[in-house]
C-alpha cells in the first residue's frame, strides 16, 4: 500500500487539489475563473500556474478528472521519478503559451496537462523506442486516441489553445530530456 501511495501520491495530491478548488469554485457561482489565464494581460499572468485547477462547471471538472487520471497514471508508470516535473512543466510552457497565443478569454481546466500527458506518452514511444514505451503508447491511442480531435476548434468556448500547448510542452518535456541524456558508448 505505501508503494501506491509513494507512486501515485503526486497524482492524488493533483485530483484533490482540483475537487478542493472546484468545490469551493461551485458555491462562488464558478467566479474563481478570473484567476485563470488572460491572454496578454499582465494580471492573466497569475493563471499559468492556477487555471489547471479551475474550471468553468463542475462537468467541466469532471470531464476532466477520468483522463487526468488514466493518462496521468500512465505518465507515472512511464516517466516515474520525473512525474511532478513534467506536470510543472507541462503547466508552465503551456500557459505560457497560451498568454502568448491565446483568444482574449479566461483560459481554466486540466485538459492542457491531459494534453500534455497524453503528447509525453506518445512521444516516448517515437523517442526512446522502449518497448515499454510503445505498449503504453498503443494503450494512450487506444483509450485516448479521439483526443486529437480536441486541437480541432469545433467546440465554442473551449480552449484549443490550451490543448495545443499541452500537447507540445509534454513532446518538448520528453525531447529535451532525451537530449540531456549522455549517449551510450558502443563497443569498439
């Protein structure tokens, strides 16, 4: 039990960190959304690191809560010890992203770290070429392959740029560790 709990603690933490802040979220009528990002606007700044815990309606978080635990239990299988790092860093470049990019609206929700979890478990697979990484790669499309529709804008009022950036920071996390790494000798 204390090896789920150390292994899946991070993630745990995340979910009910997001049920705290949606629940609080719900008796202010959702105007905890103002702390979201603003595209371009200094005090939208603020949002990089809260909006993935706000979201617009409790469906909202709860469309959110599923995936976010299915891909971000397999971003601990995969990625392990650097779990919390891809998730922080999935938040940072994708908000930046999308104070830089983004419409002029509040950008809330998860769905970018979902997008980002999904993005670093596929581009394991193509990266490393794991056989571990493959499989687990094979069961994201599986499960979550419908997402790529989500980059799509066919839904009003969704934040598309959040899933882009998402994407994108969770490839760029697992690229850039990949050139960190130190090449491996081969035999001479």
């Amino acid at each position: 039990m204390d090896f789920l709990k150390n292994k899946f603690g991070p993630l745990a933490s995340l979910l009910i960190v997001i049920w705290v802040v949606e629940i609080l979220n719900l008796f202010a009528g959702h105007s905890l959304s103002v702390w979201g990002i603003l595209p371009r606007d200094t005090s939208g700044l603020i949002g990089i690191p809260f909006a993935p815990f706000l979201h617009g309606s409790l469906l909202h978080a709860v469309s959110n809560t599923v995936p976010l635990l299915i891909l971000g239990g397999l971003a601990i299988l995969s990625f392990g010890n650097r779990f919390v790092s891809l998730t922080v860093v999935i938040i940072t470049l994708s908000g930046i992203g999308v104070w830089l990019f983004g419409r002029d609206a509040y950008h809330v929700g998860a769905s970018g770290l979902i997008f980002g979890y999904f993005g670093a478990l596929l581009a394991s697979a193509f990266i490393d070429r794991r056989l571990s990484s493959v499989l687990t790669a094979l069961i994201t499309v599986v499960l979550y392959g419908g997402l790529v529709f989500g980059l799509l804008p066919l839904v009003p009022g969704v934040s598309v740029e959040s899933h882009f950036f998402g994407l994108i920071s969770g490839v760029a996390f697992v690229w850039y560790g990949r050139q960190r790494r130190p090449k491996k000798q081969t035999g001479q």
